[in-house]
C-alpha cells in the first residue's frame, strides 16, 4: 500500500494516525485545513490540487470530485482494463481513505441556526469518496471513524495485511456512516418544509451501550439514541455509581422521566413495570420524597425513583434502606452520595435537563414488519380549559388536585385510573381490559386514603359504574376527557351522589 487520502473535519487523533502511516512509508495526500494540520505537524503531504491538477474552488465545495482521485479509489486493481486506464491516464491507487464528515448534526444542534449555514455543512466530496472507497473495499481501507486508528495503526506498524474480512468490516461500517448523515440531512430539510409524515422516514440511532440481554434473559438487546434531540432524555444522564443499565431499567427509567417532566414543583416519581406506583409533591423534595413513598410502599420494591431537584442527604438515607434498581435526579449532594454509595448496585444516574424546559417531538412504537409513528402527547389543560358538567362545582382545591392527577393518569397504560389526595396518589389502576376495573384497583390500593381523594380517568366513561365505584370509595371529585355518547348517565350519577365533575376534551391513551 502506497497512497493514503486524509481528509477530515473532525481532526482528533488525525496527526498521529498520519504519522504512522508515513514511517510505514505511505504517500499522504491531503485537502484545506487536514493539509495544513498535517505539514504543520511536520509531516510530508501533498496537496489534492496537485494530484488533479486542479485548484480548489467555489469555497472549497470543488476540490477531490475529480477521475484522477475516484479512479485511484475505483479502479479493479485484478481488471486489466481498469489497470491499463489508469496507467494511460496516470492515475495512481489509493489504498487508504481517510475521512470524515462535514458536522452537520452539531451546525443544525446550535440554536437559531440559519438555513444557509445548515446547508453549506452538508458533505458532497467526503461521502462520494468515502461510498467510492467503501465500494471497492477488496482494494481500498476505508476509515471514517477516528476510534478506529489505534487499532488500524497498530496493524500498519506489525506490517499486516489486512484481509478481505476486515476491509469489508470497514465498508460496512462507511455505509452505516454515510447512511446516517443523509438521515439526519433528510429529516431536517424535511422539518424545514413543514411536512410532518413524508413518505419515507429516514430515522438514524447511534449505539449507546450494548446490554447483556433484553425483556427476557433469552433475548439479545442494545441501547440506541436518536438523532433528533429530546429533552429531558435517559440517553444525556451520567451514571455515578451502580451495575449497567438493563433493558428494563431503561423502559422504566425513561418512563419516569417522561412523567416527572408534567412537574415544575418539587417531585419524586416512583416507577414500577413502566407504571407509577408513587408520585408525590411537596415544598421540598425530601416531602415529596415521603408521599411517593407512602403512595405504595410495597410497589416500590425494586423499582426506580425519579426526582427533579437535588437528592438530600435525608432522602438518600431512606432509599438506601430500600431495595431499589435506579435513582436519578439532575443532582445529588455529597452527603446523598455517600449514604448511597453503600448501595454499590443501586444505579445513580444524573440528568441536569430534568429541572430545565422539555422538548418532546414523536413517538415511535415497532409492529411486525413496520412502525408506528406519532407526535409526542404534549397535551396539556389548565382550569381554564375544564368545563365543569355536573351541579356542584369543584373547590378551588379540588381544581388543583384533579389538574395533579390528570398529569399522572397520562403516564399510565390504559385503562387508567388514578386517585390522589393532597399532591400524592393514593391508587393506581392500570391496564385493565375495563374502566370500572381499573377504578376497584386504585380504591382497594388506595383503602382509607381514599375518602376525599379526587380520580382521573384517561379516557371517557361509557357506563356510570366508575362514578358509582368512586363514589363508594370516598371520592369528591372527577376529571375526565368526556365524549361518550353516554356521557349524561355518567354526569346524572356523578349529580345523585354529590360528586364534582370537570370534563379536559383530551384522551390520553398510553397503549
């Protein structure tokens, strides 16, 4: 191997790799700025405009889309007629390519940025060489990964060939790369024309961690982020301290989130199966702390517990004395940290986007043979958008605790009921194959606590049994999306037995 063509945005690592390949006695060529990091770095390069004879132009957007490189790239070097056309013209093989991509999901990341500046970072030459490459990996080692170096290098000083295998391994891996920076090309152009379902969805997620199995020990599993920016996201938290991340810890972790992102007071979220089993709310977090708790203190176990301020030293006593799988706050005092520290497997994730603004888009939900996708539910109602449908008007009171339930009942799998009672769930129904189920769960869970609690039912009631079994359980309140054509039998038992009702307008379906 003889000729190596360097160039790359991201330059981390780039002067040593190049170095190497030069005391292995490889030509370098370069382009722009790689070329002058590389001859400022005191190693032999030449310019791409020399091997083309050709300057580089138009700002640059001309320089490598030329035969002298892509038929050094292309050439068959086993097809004479490929040999004998490059001996005619004078072109000379490249063996390496090393190359990286214009940063376009950084330029689109940065606030306000303007279309033109998107436009001018998406890379023409660096993929058309590296798919160029990549194509001809039989002759060509394709590198577009800086973390790759070491390991590339390492064989370029043993003086080891590379087999076809591990050629193609880095083909492979050139056309993920190239794949995903035209995904994420296409969808923000796509965003720009306001088109929300196109017909091709070009999605791209970047491997987070591989995870030792799935829902199910018999099941392989990895953990990718999307492309698309979300916040708050599992994916930007730091664990501290605590064995991996599962497959089921993830689901319940980000379920957590999604929910405690309703909140901008003081609130801990505690999450079983993907369902809350305990929210609370309360000046501080330790008080919020202790009505999650109290919510369920027998569901919690091996559950996961979700705050949005910082974990206290008194908060992390008292999880340390429960067997928990995840704890994660966007901080934690050196104190919490201490008392948890000697719950070595408890998983402590930080995630300071949990007390900033939330950014939410789709949700993406995988059939057999195809996928789902939807806008993100980012409903939400005040009092002002209630309509109050029964005789008795709900208390001011009342009004606040039913718009704190309508927040949790949208985070549990339908159909959902929850009961709540001074800024705490008191009982949870969820995924009942009927409404009037779910209402018997959440007051048998919820027991005494259930007197003066208010209820909040995702979807509309198509029977007034749920009033009835709220009213038996002690409930002075209702909130509901209203909408069936029943809805008045419901509103009339709801009036016989003194009980407040406001109908949202919105479902909040969580299949």
């Amino acid at each position: 191997m003889t000729r190596a063509l360097i160039s790359v945005s991201d330059k981390t690592g780039i002067v040593d790799f190049a170095r190497v390949l030069q005391e292995a006695g490889v030509e370098i060529i370069s382009t722009g700025g790689t070329y002058r990091t590389l001859q400022e770095a005191g190693i032999a390069v030449q310019e791409v405009a020399t091997v083309t004879g050709f300057p580089e132009m138009m700002d640059g957007r001309v320089k490598t889309l030329h035969p002298m490189i892509h038929g050094g790239l292309l050439a068959l070097r086993d097809n004479e007629e490929h040999v004998k056309a490059a001996q005619e013209h004078g072109i000379t093989m490249i063996d390496y390519v090393v190359v990286n991509l214009y940063p376009f999901a950084k330029t689109i990341e940065k606030q306000n940025v303007a279309l033109h500046d998107a436009i001018e970072n998406i890379d023409i030459g660096g993929p058309s060489m590296l798919r160029a490459a990549a194509k001809n990996y039989r002759f060509v080692v394709t590198v577009v990964d800086p973390e790759d170096y070491a390991s590339i290098a390492q064989k370029v000083q043993a003086g080891q060939a590379f087999t076809e295998q591990e050629r193609f391994a880095l083909s492979a891996k050139v056309f993920r790369h190239t794949a995903a920076y035209d995904a994420i090309i296409a969808n923000y152009l796509t965003q720009q024309t306001g088109e929300d379902f196109a017909e091709d969805l070009t999605l791209t997620f970047k491997k987070v961690q591989g995870l030792r199995y799935g829902e199910n020990p018999h099941q392989k599993a990895t953990f990718y982020k999307s492309s698309i920016k979300e916040s708050p996201s599992l994916v930007d938290a730091i664990q501290l301290q605590g064995k991996e991340l599962s497959y089921n810890n993830i689901q319940d972790a980000g379920a957590a989130i999604d929910l405690l992102a309703e909140f901008q007071e003081s609130t801990v979220v505690a999450v079983k199966h993907m369902n809350p089993c305990g929210v609370g709310t309360a000046p501080s977090i330790f008080g919020a702390w202790q009505k999650a708790f109290a919510a369920d203190p027998v569901s919690i176990f091996g559950g996961i517990v979700a705050a949005n301020r910082e974990v206290t030293e008194d908060m992390a006593q008292e999880l340390t004395g429960l067997f928990l799988e995840i704890v994660i706050a966007p901080s934690f005092s050196k104190g919490a940290l201490e008392k948890l520290a000697k719950k070595k497997n408890v998983r402590v994730l930080q995630l300071p986007a949990l007390s900033e603004a939330v950014v939410r888009h789709v949700t993406l939900k995988s059939v057999t043979g195809g996928l789902l996708v939807q806008d993100a539910d980012t409903a939400t109602v005040t009092k002002e958008n209630l309509q109050v449908v029964t005789k008795r008007q709900p208390t001011q009171q009342e009004l606040d605790e039913l718009l704190f339930a309508w927040k949790i009942v949208k985070h549990v799998k339908s159909n959902a009921i929850v009961l709540t009672k001074d800024g705490q769930t008191v009982g949870v129904g969820a995924g009942q194959m009927n409404r009037v189920g779910s209402a018997k769960i959440a007051a048998q869970q919820a027991g005494l606590l259930s007197q003066g609690s208010v209820l909040a039912s995702d979807a509309f009631f198509p029977m007034p049994d749920t009033v009835e079994e709220a009213a038996n359980a002690g409930v002075t309140a209702i909130i509901q999306p209203g909408g069936s054509i029943k809805d008045q039998a419901s509103i009339d038992m709801a009036d016989a037995l003194g009980i407040a009702m406001v109908f949202t307008g919105i479902r909040h379906f969580k299949h």
